[in-house]
C-alpha cells in the first residue's frame, strides 16, 4: 500500500512522544543533582545528552544495517499514524506482498523507535539551547549560549536529513550526509562539556605546536575517513573485498573510482541510471581501506606525541585503544562477512574516536616550550 512521502498529520503526537522520551533523562538529572547549582544541572544535562546523542548514532547504525531505514516509507510517522501499532493494516498489506521488506512489522518498529530517539534528543537540546540563555540572563554561566543554539539548529537540519533519507528511498549521499550530521552533532556537544569543564575549574594542558599541528591534522584526516566509511556503508560495499590484507587476490584489484565516486546518483545506480559496477564497488572499499592504513599511522603518531603531556594520559589510551578497536572491528566486517555486531560497533568506534579527539583538543593548548616547561611544572596542572 503507497504512503505519502510526508505526511505530518501524526507530527504533534511525535512530538509529545519527544518530550515523554527526554522527561526520564531531565528527572533524573534533576534528582541526582538537586542541591547542586543550576550551572552544575546544566552541565550533567550535557553530558547526558552527549551520551545519548552517542547511543542514537549507534542505533541509527542498526536502523541502516538492518535494512530498516525504510521501514516506514513516509515521515515523520508511519503511513500517516503515529506507531506502527496504529498501522498495523498498513504494514501488514505491505509484509503481504514483499515478506523480506522493506516494510514488515519488525523493520517498522525499529524505524520508528530511532525517530522517538532522535525526537527526544532533540527536546534534551532545546532545553539545553533555552536553559543556558535562562541562566545567561541570570548571569550564572560564561557559557557562550550561542553554541547551544547552534547545536538546536543542526539537530533540526538532522531531522531533515532524516526526512530526506526516507523520501528519497537511501539516496547514498543523503544517508552519508545524514552519518556525518550525527558525528557533528557529537562535536558540538562536545565542545559544550568542555566549556563547562573549563568553566569548573579544568586545566588546559600545555603541549608543543608541533603535537597540537598533528592533533589537527589526525582529526581533519579521522573526518575524511569517516565519510569514506559512511560512503561505503550507504554503498553496500563492504563486501566487495572480503579478504585482508590482499583483495580478490590482489593489492590492486581492478576498481572504477570515477563511477564509484560518483556523489549524485541513486542507491545502486549511477548517475545516467545503469546498474554500479563491481569494480565502482570496490573502488569505494579500497579507499576507505587506504585511509585506514592512513589513519592507523596518524593516531599512533598522535600518541606517540602526547606523551609529552603526562594530563593527557587518559585521552593518549582512548586514542590507542580506539584505533586498535577500529581495526579488529573493521578485520571482522570484512572476513566475516559483515557481522551485525561488528558494523554496529565499527560506527560507535567511529564516534568515539570523534569525541576522544574533539575533547582532546579542547582540553590541550600549543605553548612555546619555556612556557609550557613552566606550566608543567605549576602545582595547578599537577593536581
């Protein structure tokens, strides 16, 4: 049965769904922290938010891995309806005719639970945004509060990056795009923790220009392997080498980089409406598996830098750790034919390597070096 590509008769119901969602994490950040003050509510209330924003991107991960990104082919409800148990005719009729989907039962709950998700952090960030201009008035943060708004505007473009998703059936490009609006969203939530951190009392750490240069250089080069591996997950091409180190046979199989790198097309198709090739296929895992190698050897660099700093001690093991997890889980996708629990967790190694990093340089400073012998040095930085 065809449904409207948006419907938004359901849109008032989904949002009270939203508010209900967040109404659990605000009770309890308002009783675990009812005698602190309201910087300090705030301030738990973002890193919250930060956690769950981080638990959203890994299920919008199984939403997509699990083939359920059009579960419900209309937005924002679900043929119009507010639950899948309101559509139940609907999906049914559907199931009837394609048991394997794209819309069944199970694949339309779990579309429609990560728009309850997504609708919920969204009420966190809007509390978030009008809070911190309530107590900016008040004069009781030096949180900048224009951050937070910011943050609100790119959760509601998220929202219409999700909408694009569905309406236009997985477009690859939409679907990576909509990835790499989440990893943002996890930096600037981020970025807020931080100031916060900063504001209680945090110290900057010291450390040379030459490691705060490859800090940069390691997050601009994370970033781009991450749209490398949203493009080959929006791609299905995970499966075009399924063997390591070589691929079908070879260290340079035989790949199509201008078909594959072909940003404007339909799922599966190219821009002039033929089926992709195989070799446009593994073109886009080949090069997501370079900038592995690439980004291996960066955060190793990265850490090896970092020792410099003994306060960044704990974000140096983050760093390696995450890069070792990034390998073994990203091995696995690939010779054991793209386990669930591995791509799941591959996307949430990702997006824990974006917080480590970003917090990482939010908590670290370039200094010249006496300055930095200095600061080392001071009791401050040492407790």
């Amino acid at each position: 049965m065809d449904a409207q590509l948006y419907d938004l008769s359901p849109a008032l119901r989904l949002m009270l769904m939203g508010v209900v969602v967040a109404l659990g994490p605000l009770a309890w950040v308002w009783l675990r922290n009812r005698q602190a003050a309201p910087a300090r509510r705030l301030q738990a209330l973002t890193l919250l938010t930060l956690f769950l924003t981080f638990d959203l991107v890994l299920f919008g991960a199984f939403t997509r891995l699990t083939d359920s990104g059009l579960g419900c082919p209309d937005w924002p409800g679900c043929y119009g309806k507010a639950s899948p148990v309101e559509a139940h005719a609907q999906i049914s009729l559907a199931q009837e005719a394609m048991p394997s989907g794209p819309v069944t039962h199970g694949k339309a709950w779990i579309e429609m639970v990560h728009r309850y998700l997504a609708t919920g952090v969204g009420v966190l960030i809007l509390t978030l945004a009008a809070a911190t201009w309530w107590l900016r008035r008040r004069e009781q943060t030096a949180l900048n509060p224009w951050l937070p708004t910011f943050t609100l505007f790119w959760v509601c473009l998220q929202g219409a990056f999700g909408a694009l998703t569905v309406t236009m059936k997985l477009f690859p490009a939409i679907v990576t795009l909509h990835l790499l609006g989440g990893l943002v969203l996890l930096v600037l939530l981020c970025l807020q923790a931080a100031a916060y951190a900063r504001a209680h009392g945090a110290a900057i750490v010291p450390v040379s220009a030459g490691t705060r240069a490859v800090l940069l250089a390691t997050f601009a080069l994370v970033a781009l392997q991450l749209a490398l591996g949203g493009w080959v997950s929006t791609n299905y091409a995970v499966l075009a080498c399924n063997s390591f180190p070589a691929c079908q046979g070879s260290y340079w199989p035989p790949m199509d980089f201008s078909q594959g790198f072909e940003l404007w097309r339909e799922l599966g198709m190219t821009a002039s409406g033929e089926h992709i090739s195989f070799a446009a296929l593994t073109a886009i895992h080949y090069v997501h598996r370079l900038g592995a190698y690439a980004s291996f050897l960066a955060l190793g660099l990265l850490a090896w830098r970092l020792g410099e700093a003994p306060a960044l001690r704990p974000q140096r093991r983050w760093l390696l750790g995450l890069a070792l997890w990034q390998f073994a889980t990203g091995l696995s996708n690939v010779v054991l034919d793209w386990p669930l629990v591995a791509a799941v967790s591959h996307t949430g190694g990702a997006a824990a390597l974006v917080v480590a990093l970003t917090w990482t340089l939010c908590r670290s400073r370039a200094v010249a070096r006496d300055a930095r012998s200095q600061t080392l040095h001071s009791p401050e930085l040492s407790a």
